[in-house]
C-alpha cells in the first residue's frame, strides 16, 4: 500500500473517499465499550464493516494504472493558457519545464481537461468559441461555437 501511495504520478480511484470511510469506521470501533454480549456482538459488526471498507479500498489500489509512455509512466503534465500569444504551454511537473506548446488559439483564458486526461476545451475570448484540443497529438479536432467572450470552463 506505501508503494502506491508514494508512486508518481499517483494515481488510484477514489482514494480519499476510501481513506474517510476507512478512518470513519475506525473511528467508531475505537470508540466502543467491550461490555457485554450486545456490545461484542456490535463491535464485531464493526469489525466486519472495517474488513469490507479495507477490502475496497485494496481494490481501490488496485484499479487499472494510468497513462504510460514508452519508457514507463507519464509524467504529470499542466497546460498553460498564454491570452497574448494565444498559446497553451505545455509543462512537465515533473521537472517543471515547458515542453512545448499549442498554438492557434484566439485569446485562451482558461481551461479544463476531460477526467480520462485526453481531451483539453479551451476557451477563445475573441472568437467566442471553445477549442476541442486532443492532448494524445496536441492538434485541434473541432470547436464550440456561440459564446460572447467565453474566459472559463468546467467539465463535470
């Protein structure tokens, strides 16, 4: 489990969600008294509970990696919207350089990256219209257009 939670980039489903039911139901199985038949029946309820909730979270651990490259996994990656130059740089945090960049945008105020982490809408103030960007080939593959000076986006 330390593995996982020290590798990088970490990636796993829902941790934090199983991390809190994990602490909520310990939490309450140390807070139980040891009296009585009802008691040991309850904290043995308790205890069940504790095993399911540990069982999902090491299937949680054990969810498909994420992304990798050809030498291993991928580093985490930001993208940068430059209004000015209207351009989207992107970063590896990894060593926190820029590795390169998209151009072709109209005032890029912002954007948002699909949760698989392959597609980018990025917002063009100007042309009021939402770039689709493909992040795998870091190329333009359609736009939403009717916006009046669209500067940010969430994609839920």
């Amino acid at each position: 489990m330390k593995n996982q939670l020290d590798a990088n980039p970490f990636s796993c489903c829902n941790t934090i969600k199983a991390l809190e039911a994990f602490q909520f139901v310990l939490l309450q199985v140390i807070d139980q008294p040891l009296v009585g038949i009802t008691s040991k029946v309850h904290l043995q309820n308790l205890t069940q509970q504790l095993q399911a909730r540990f069982s999902g979270y090491i299937a949680c651990l054990a969810c498909e990696p994420g992304p990798t490259g050809p030498t291993g996994p991928t580093e985490l990656t930001a993208y940068v919207t430059n209004y000015n130059n209207n351009t989207v740089s992107i970063v590896n945090l990894g060593t926190n350089s820029i590795t390169g960049s998209i151009s072709g945008f109209n005032g890029p105020t912002g954007l948002d990256i699909t949760p698989d982490g392959l597609v980018a809408y990025v917002p063009n103030y100007f042309s009021n219209d939402i770039s689709i960007v493909d992040l795998g080939t870091n190329s333009f593959t359609g736009s939403i257009s009717g916006f009046d000076g669209p500067n940010a986006i969430a994609i839920k």
